[in-house]
C-alpha cells in the first residue's frame, strides 16, 4: 500500500530536522573553541619565547638610480619628478626610468644665455675700444718722434746762429725728448690698462659659456637611465611615502630610485620598546609573506637600533630592526609585508599550559581542573604569546579547563 503524498514528505524531513537539533545542542552545549568545556593538558618540554613583529622586505644591496649629480653646482636645490615608469618594471643597463622637470634648468639657461650675449657684446666693444685707443697712441707716437727729429735738425743748423738762438734750439730738443720718452711710457700704461680689461672681460666672457656648457651638460641628465639591469624600485622618503610621480628630489641626495639586488633580501621591522631588550644581533626568526602564507623561511637578526623613534600619528617609541632571510626564492620582492616570529630565548625542560587557563583571583593564581571540580592553585614563571610556565601545582597531562565551567564559583580552591 503507497503512503500517502503528506507523509513521504514527513519522512524525508524527519531526518534533516534531527541533525539541526543535533548540531544545536552540540554548539550551544560547550564543546566547540571558546566554550566552556574547552580543555588542555600540561605540556613538557622546551618553552621557547619569542617576539612577533610585521615587517617590509627589501634588498640587503641595492645599486642607487640618481639624477644629475652637479646640480648645486647650477645652484638648483631640489627637481621634480615629471614621469617615471612604474615600480617594479625590469629594465636593462641603459633604458629609460624617469624624466625630471626641466622648468627651472631651462629658465636659468635662457638667464644665462641673454648674459651670455651680453658679455659678448661688451667683449667685443671693449676690443674695438681698445685698439682704437692704442692705434691713436701709436700714431702720436710717430709724431712725436718726427717731431723730435725736426728738433735735432733745428739744433744742427743753429752752429751758426748767436749763443741765444743756439741755447733756444737745444732747449726745445730736450722738450721734446722728454715728452716723447713720456709719450712712451704713457703708450707702455694704456697698453697693460688695455690688456688687463680685456682680459677681466674674456674672463666673464669665458667663465660665462662654461656655466652655460655645464648647464646644458646637466639638463641632458634629466633623463634619467638605469646603470645596470635590475628591477625598478622606488625611493622612500624619510616619512616611507615613495617617490612616484610629482615627487621632489634633493640635490643633496639626487636619487631618483633603486635597483635591489633580490639573491639576498632583509625584512626591516619596528619593535616597540617594551621588547627591545630581548633583542640581540644573532638570534634565530621564522619569516613569512603576507602574500604567500604557505611559504615559510628562516632568518638572523643582523641589526638592532641603539636609539629609538617615535612612531607616526602616536606617542609609542620603536627601535629598528634587520632579519636577514637565509634563503633566496625568486617571488620575494621588495615591499612585501613579513610576519616575524623571533626566537629571544628557550628555556629546556619545563612544564607550560596555554596563558588563558590560568585564573588569578585575590593575587592567587589557579586553574580549573577537569573531573575533580576543584581550583588548584599554581605558581607560575615566564611567559610567551600564547602559553604559560607552570613552575608548582600541577604534573604533566593534567588536564584543565581554558575558561569557567558552569558553577565554578562553588568549586572548591586546593591551595599549594
């Protein structure tokens, strides 16, 4: 006989409706994470403490990409970045990075320019002026001396004039000798006079086109090229803002960006100052990327600040800190963030449970023990991220309570 269409679909319900009821009672009974009925056991064995830190991988080298380096010499303190190519690009030795805004160069250049052509004017005037002058002082000159000789011709036909004429005719030769001789020390003065501002001038003039020569050298330099292979990172500035696009550079650090050398990579982390003193050149980390969680890698610490540094939109202080990753994989990359788990000390051979189990109530520490409804008091030593040591109270495999039972409150405490 069939059954009816109301019941086949009360047996097929029937069943799915006592797994809900099931599942329900199972998560709201305590049995899953975080419940009360949650337990651990004592453990024993090597109790390793360590501090846990995020950080940034980047190159342990790098071989910088700079602009032009004479650029306080044109006296231009600082460029901006009109284009560069995107962070991460692989380019070869020589291919194109970025180009650095020309504005300022090209206005000094037109300045010195229009100076430059002034200076060439005046160059040029002066020598006119200058061979004018002394071709005038030439030409007195040669009058003077036929003056000269008229005067001595004047004296040898004056033998036979009276003692007075004689007299007359050798006074006006010494006249002229003495003016002539004056005429030419003079010519000898305007000479050096001339030669010294021709010089003073070619001098500007000179000193002029080799600021613009070496301004022209510059401005080629705004062009900025790779010297080797590698992969384009971009600088940082103080604040770890990058130095993309409308960024501005210093002359006194004329870096545009980097090429890290990637065989052998850092992650640079900050440890607040509460952990610095567990932290020492040599010790052991594990390191992990964000981006590949699966992949796990071993490192040193190769660094650790002295001095300390506030910390941005905060009143916390952290110290600097280098991990050296051991070993080289192919998709690390610079910027990729890191978590650290370094290894401070180990301390052999003790007993730990997990720090959430222990209770402490009235300065007396104490767990919750599982089938004996009691609260055993404990005495407890140092501690990690996540467990505890049990130094008194409790053996190896006991079993607790991570959080309250039910009616814990009655239970009663078992002192040491």
């Amino acid at each position: 006989m069939a059954f009816p269409r109301f019941n086949r679909k009360f047996w097929f319900i029937l069943p799915a409706a006592v797994i809900a009821v099931a599942a329900s009672w199972y998560y709201f009974s305590g049995s899953t994470k975080g419940g009360p009925g949650l337990t651990a056991k004592v453990e024993f064995g090597d109790f390793n403490i360590n501090v846990t830190t995020t950080g940034e991988l980047e190159a342990k080298n790098s071989e910088n990409i700079v602009g032009p380096a004479a650029l306080r010499e044109v006296r231009i303190w600082q460029v901006q970045i009109s284009d560069i190519i995107p962070e991460g690009t692989i380019v070869d030795s020589g291919q194109y990075v970025a180009t650095l805004d020309r504005t300022e160069i090209t206005n000094r250049m037109k300045d010195l320019e229009s100076e430059l052509e002034k200076l060439e004017s005046q160059y040029i005037k002066t020598r006119l002026d200058t061979s004018m002058d002394l071709r005038a002082a030439r030409e007195e000159l040669i009058n003077m001396k036929y003056a000269l000789e008229e005067k001595q011709i004047t004296v040898d036909q004056s033998i036979y004039e009276p003692p007075a004429t004689q007299r007359q005719a050798k006074i006006d030769l010494e006249k002229a000798q003495r003016a002539f001789q004056q005429a030419q020390k003079n010519y000898k003065l305007r000479l050096d006079k001339a030669s010294a501002n021709m010089q003073e001038v070619s001098a500007s003039f000179t000193q002029a086109q080799r600021r613009l020569e070496q301004i022209r050298e510059v401005l080629q330099g705004f062009t900025v090229n790779a010297p080797k292979a590698g992969m384009v990172i971009y600088k940082r500035n103080w604040d770890g803002s990058k130095m993309g696009i409308g960024a501005t550079m210093s002359t006194w650090e004329n870096i545009v960006a980097t090429l890290p050398n990637l065989t052998s990579m850092i992650s640079k982390t900050y440890v607040n100052e509460i952990d610095i003193s567990k932290l020492k050149a040599g010790q052991k980390a594990e390191i992990s990327v964000d981006a590949f969680p699966e992949r796990k890698y071993t490192g040193e610490v190769t660094e650790v600040a002295n001095i300390g540094e506030q910390m941005r939109n905060s009143n916390a202080k952290v110290f600097e800190v280098k991990i050296k990753v051991n070993e080289f994989d192919s998709i690390l990359r610079p910027a990729m963030t890191t978590k650290n788990v370094i290894n401070t000390s180990v301390i052999p051979k003790v007993m730990f449970l997990p720090i959430e189990s222990v209770h402490t109530s009235d300065s007396i520490s104490f767990v919750y023990m599982v089938g004996e409804a009691v609260r055993k008091q404990v005495k407890t030593g140092q501690t990690n991220e996540n467990q505890i040591i049990i130094t008194a109270g409790l053996k190896k495999d006991d079993e607790v309570y991570l959080s309250p039972p039910e009616n814990s409150a009655k239970w009663r405490l078992e002192k040491l």
